[in-house]
C-alpha cells in the first residue's frame, strides 16, 4: 500500500486523516473490516495538486516507487514479520 497521512489539500479538508491506497487489487471489497497498516519507508511530502488528474498521476507514482523499494532485501524480510501472519480464522474471501 501506499499511504497519505495529512490534511490532503486537494480535496481541502478541514482534519487531518490517514488514506491509504491498497496497490493489489482484490476481487471482493472489504469495506467495514479492520486493516492492519505498517508503516515501512518515507516516499515525499504532502503537496497540493492542481487537477485530479495530476493527483493521480502522483500516486501512480508513489505506487511505482514502493514496488522498487518493497522488492529491496531490508523489506522483503518484513514478509515473515509476525505483523503479517494472519490465522485462519481472520482469513476474508482467501486473503
């Protein structure tokens, strides 16, 4: 995933929140479910776009970028992480 934590300017908001951007893409949704997000590297700083297109353009970006680094040995080892072992019984539609 990819995360924004901060005011999102583009869509002007008033508190501060937490988006992230799962980058698999999953056949059901999960909506109403607890995710468990840590929080593995730093990408760039929260700045304000002029178009929705320009801000999604930056989060492919981003998305780019994390898949490089994700594949870097200090976080491929965070896969056997306890953090990410999920039991069988919390297991949703096979993921």
């Amino acid at each position: 995933m990819v995360v924004s934590i901060g005011w999102n300017p583009y869509y002007k908001n008033t508190k501060k929140s937490m988006e992230t951007h799962i980058m698999h893409t999953f056949k059901e949704d999960f909506y109403g479910e607890i995710l468990n997000v840590a929080i593995a590297g730093y990408l760039r700083p929260e700045k304000n776009f002029d178009s929705l297109e320009s801000l999604i353009s930056a989060i492919q970006g981003d998305i780019e970028e994390a898949k490089k680094r994700l594949d870097l040995p200090e976080h491929l080892k965070l896969k056997e992480d306890n953090f990410f072992q999920v039991p069988k019984s919390k297991i949703m539609n096979g993921h």
